[in-house]
C-alpha cells in the first residue's frame, strides 16, 4: 500500500494486522529514505540504527523476500522511493505485488504535515510518486486499487471490503477493530508519529475539520489538488447508506 504522508496509513496497516493470515510491515524503506534525503525527521538517528537504510536490499530480502504467512501488506510511503529507479524495479517489483494507493484531501493533509515538518514541499507528499506508480501500471492494463482517508473513514466495512474483493482476499469482520496501545507492527517511530492512531480501537468516524491553512502553503495546496484529483477518481467510494449517515 502506497500512501502518503498523515493519512489513516498506520489504522489501515493495523486492520489487515487483524487477520491471521496476514503479516504485517511498518515503512521498510523509511531508513532508506532518511539517509538518501537527508531528512530531519523525528527520531531519525533511531530509524537509522534500527532499520536497513539499503533500500534496494529492503526490497529484494523484506519486501519480496520469504514470508510465514499467505499474505504480507507492507504500509510504504510513496516518497521513500527516492533513488530507487522504477524503470528497474517496475520490473522486479511494482510488477509482482498488488499495489494498492492511499491518499486524503491534500488540505487536510498538509494541515497535519505542517505541524511535524513545519513548511513541507511537494516532495513530501508522495502525491506525484503515487500518480507515476497509477500510470505506470495503468499502461499495463493493470487494475490499481485507490483509496481515500475520507471514503474510509465514512464507510470502513464497505470500503475495506471492497477493497479485499479488489485485490482477492476474503473481508474479515476482526479488520474493523483492534486494541489500543501500541503494536507489535510498529517501527520505531512510533512514539512520534503514532500518539493519536494509539488511541483508537478502530476506523474513527469522519469529521469535518475547520482548522485554517498556513498562507505560505496556499501555493503548494494548488499543486497538491491537481494530483489528488486523478488519484480521487478512482477512489473506492462509501455507500450511499454510510455516506447519508455521516
């Protein structure tokens, strides 16, 4: 699952965690990320001595390699693929996992990014790497499953379901719920991104937040839109059911 940065990646992460026959990563590629880029993030020092910060073997021996489960959902974001040359590894990975895309209103998004990273740019949002992987695979005639924060959040046993028909695994009713605290899944980042997802038992229900966007991010709110929009499209929709009670 390619998603982008403050969406309910980590809440998704932790339902398919759920099943039994599921294994579950946190962000293999996020220690290569911080050493290729150069990021200030949080805890990097940490993610650094606790993760393989070789992204090309992350893919091949974790992402690719073997597994004590039918299934493996490994939760990336889509801007850790830096250095990483998909004309290579469209080959040798984009083409032998099911990709499935993550993405929020890009508003929403840069509201919750600007409180960790203070002015984030457009890079930050994974949203021209979540179209290229769209695209790339769509050439294909591949299908590529799109989801949206707010759509899961209105709908989850809809959307979730929908979602495992898309990608043929059988829905599992323990998706939809989990305990609170910390798990066995996270990496080591945790204890500065996951404080809130923490707290929940499952998908919280969807709010409309009215918090105002810094001006100096107005200009990458624009660029942000164009891109959301073409992922949006394809989005997984709630039912009209759910859509009317929220």
């Amino acid at each position: 699952m390619w998603s982008g940065p403050r969406n309910v990646s980590t809440a998704l992460m932790y339902s398919f965690a759920q099943r039994a026959d599921t294994r579950a990563v946190d962000e293999p590629l996020y220690a290569h990320y911080l050493r290729v880029s150069g990021a200030q993030h949080p805890g990097r020092e940490e993610v650094l001595a606790h993760q393989d910060s070789d992204g090309g073997r992350v893919l091949r021996e974790v992402v690719l390699g073997a597994c004590d489960r039918p299934v493996a959902f490994f939760k990336m974001m889509a801007h850790h693929l830096v250095e990483l040359d998909l004309d290579v590894w469209q080959r040798t990975l984009l083409d032998r996992v099911t990709n499935v895309l993550l993405v929020r209103d890009p508003r929403a998004m840069l509201i919750s990014l600007a409180k960790v990273l203070g002015t984030p740019q457009l890079k930050d949002t994974g949203l021209a790497a979540q179209v290229e992987i769209l695209e790339r695979l769509e050439r294909k005639g591949i299908d590529v499953p799109v989801l949206d924060a707010r759509e899961v959040l209105l709908d989850p046993r809809g959307v979730v379901g929908e979602l495992c028909e898309r990608v043929r695994v059988s829905f599992d009713e323990r998706m939809l719920s989990w305990p609170a605290g910390p798990k066995p899944e996270d990496g080591v980042w945790a204890k500065h991104w996951y404080a809130q997802v923490h707290r929940s038992t499952g998908f919280e229900a969807w709010t409309e937040r009215n918090a105002s966007l810094p001006p100096e991010l107005r200009s990458l709110l624009e660029q942000c839109h164009a891109l959301y929009e073409r992922l949006y499209a394809k989005a997984i929709r709630a039912r009209p059911a759910a859509r009317s009670r929220s």
